[in-house]
C-alpha cells in the first residue's frame, strides 16, 4: 500500500490511484477518507489556537460589560436606597398628621 503524500498534496492527488489491488471506488473512497482525516487534523490544530489564546476582542467588551455593571449595581443601590427614604419621611409625615389631630 502506497503511504499518503504530504500533506498539501492530499487534497490535489489521490494516493491511492496508482495501487493495483484497489478498484477505482475503493481508491476514491479511501482518498475521501484521508481528505476527511486532513479536514479533522487541521480543525484539531484551529481549535486549539482558538482555546489557547484569549480573544483580546472578547476580553475588552467583557471589561466594558463589567463597568457598566457596575455602574448599573451603584445606581439600583441608590434607586432602592431612595425609594427607602421616601417611604420612610411618608410614614413619618402620616404619623405626624396623625399626632397633631
């Protein structure tokens, strides 16, 4: 059995064409197998380039997503703290008018 040839030129050439034992069908089949193989490798190499490396990209709209939280935190904090104190001086201002009834 003939080995595959680089892998460049196992997309353009059939390795197996020139193999006796083999009919025409099984040399394209296994040619679409090592295609399929090459495909699987070089996506192998991708995704672990991808999952490697940060994506700065992602990282600085996560920082600005981050920021914004916590504006958005500070803000709630301060909306609750207000509606707080404005139930408060209403209940106060009810029992007064209340006392001096």
């Amino acid at each position: 059995m003939a080995s595959p040839p680089p892998v460049n030129d196992i997309f353009t050439e059939n390795p197996y064409a020139g193999n006796p034992s083999l009919s025409t069908l099984e040399t394209e089949v296994l040619w679409e197998y090592a295609k399929l193989a090459q495909n699987l490798k070089l996506l192998k190499q991708k995704t672990r380039l991808v999952t490697e490396q940060p994506d700065a990209l992602l990282l600085e709209k996560l920082r600005r997503v981050e920021n914004k939280m916590g504006l958005i935190l500070t803000l709630f904090k301060a909306s609750v703290w207000g509606v707080i104190n404005e139930q408060n001086v209403a209940n106060s201002l009810e029992v007064d008018d209340d006392t001096f009834r």
